[in-house]
DNA sequence: ATTTAATATTCCCTTGAAGGAATATTCCCG
DNA sequence: CGGGAATATTCCTTCAAGGGAATATTAAAT
C-alpha cells in the first residue's frame, strides 16, 4: 500500500457512503443511487472510481451490474496500518519489560 | 470514522510520505521539508491539513515544532477496517461451520 | 426489430485544492 | 532591543474533480 488512489477514492462522501452501503454485500448501481439518493450517472462515476482504486468489484447479471467489496483492498490497507502500529507495540513491549526489571529489583533490595 | 478527512488528509501524495517519514518517531517542519525536497511553505500547509485531520500532532519546542503521528487516528481507522472485514470473517467461519457438519455426516454414514 | 430498463459516457461549468513567491509571526540569542 | 532561524500565513494562479443534463450502450422482453 503506497497506494493514495485508494484514500482518494474512500476521501470523497458519496463514495465512503457507497462502501458502507456494500458493507452487507453486493448491490447494483440503481439500488445504490437510490439509497444515497445521487443521480444514476453520479453513483456510475463513484463506482469507476472505486473501481479502479480497486476498492470495489463488478459482476455483470443480465442487465444488472452488481458492485461489491473488493477484499485484497481492505487486506491491504489493515496490513499498511499495522505496518505502522505495530512500531507502537514493540515500543510498548520494551516499556513493559522495562518496567517488569525494575519491578524484579524493588523484590530483591526492598525499602 | 465517518470521518472522509482523513482520508482526504492521506490522498495527497506528498502527505502520504509525511506519514511514511512520521514513522519513526515525530520530526521538524524542516526535516521534513529537505527529506521530502518539497519547500517550507507546503511543508507546512500539509502538515497543517494532517493536523486538523488529526492524523498528526504537534508539539512545540523553542524554535521548532515537532510533528508526529497521532496514535487515536490509526487506531480508529483500524476499528473501522475491522468493522468491515469482520462480517466477512463472520462467513467464514460460518462456512467453516458447515463443512465441519458435512465431514461429520460423511463419517456416520460412509459411502 | 422495436421498445424498454439498467448502466455508462460525454460535455460543460463551477469550485476547491495545491504550488510558487512573498511576507508575517514566533522565539532565541547576543 | 535588534537580528536571525524556524515556521506559519497570505495572495495569486492553475488544474483537476465533481455535479447536472443529455446521450450512448447493452441486454432483455415482447
């Protein structure tokens, strides 16, 4: 994840919006506009550029085009997070150790 | 999160390598400004943007202010991450489930 | 083959974000 | 107090993103 098309995609409303409405699952461009109450053409603009952030997948049923989570997406973003977090953690880790030797001593040279 | 400014903070891709650089601990306007070879100035409105996003904070010494990484804003996206892909893990183990009660029945009744 | 539903694309316009350059502010030091 | 370093802010200009409206495309149904 070097990636900011993906932040650029999720930085807009309507588009946050849309990944929260397709938390559940799938569904098609009407269903989408309809809910977030955005014109059909404006929900198809938000889905291309989901789409090819990446963030989202189309598969096509008829006339119907059904656009989903795309998993690799959030698996990566979780994975960059914890790239930086997980730094805090060991930082932690040795303040815990730390603390644990110092605890160690106060029992061998009590007062 | 409901919150889009911080991801509108992390799009930019001058932004973005801020946090990169912040991950080590915090640094200067102007260390950052030289390792990112971008001038002072925007230097500064970035860092400006990833502060009222609260992705960063700052604290001031002497002369010079410090930068860093504001632990709560990873935190929070990391929640929001895990309140989407754990639906998806809630599947899993669902299907998990099922296949367990298939291998059972196959046992019981062999061929 | 024509019509209709669902979706995508195009064109135009407006607004906001980002960079450059200059300037203001803050703080330390002599 | 005056000078200089570090940082913030302002003004201006440019460019791209987003909305509206109209139109094109695709596929189903009759």
């Amino acid at each position: 994840m070097n990636n900011t098309n993906v932040f650029s995609a999720l930085a807009e409303p309507n588009r946050f919006q849309i990944v929260e409405l397709l938390r559940r699952g799938p569904l098609t461009v009407g269903e989408i506009s309809e809910r977030l109450a955005i014109r059909q053409p404006q929900a198809s603009k938000h889905l291309r550029v989901l789409l090819e952030a990446g963030v989202v997948e189309v598969h096509a049923e008829a006339n119907r085009r059904f656009y989903g989570l795309r998993r690799e997406s959030f698996q990566e973003m979780e994975d960059w997070l914890k790239s930086i977090t997980e730094v805090w953690e060991e930082r932690l880790d040795r303040l815990e150790q730390y603390l644990q030797v110092m605890k160690e001593n106060q029992k061998q040279r009590p007062e």
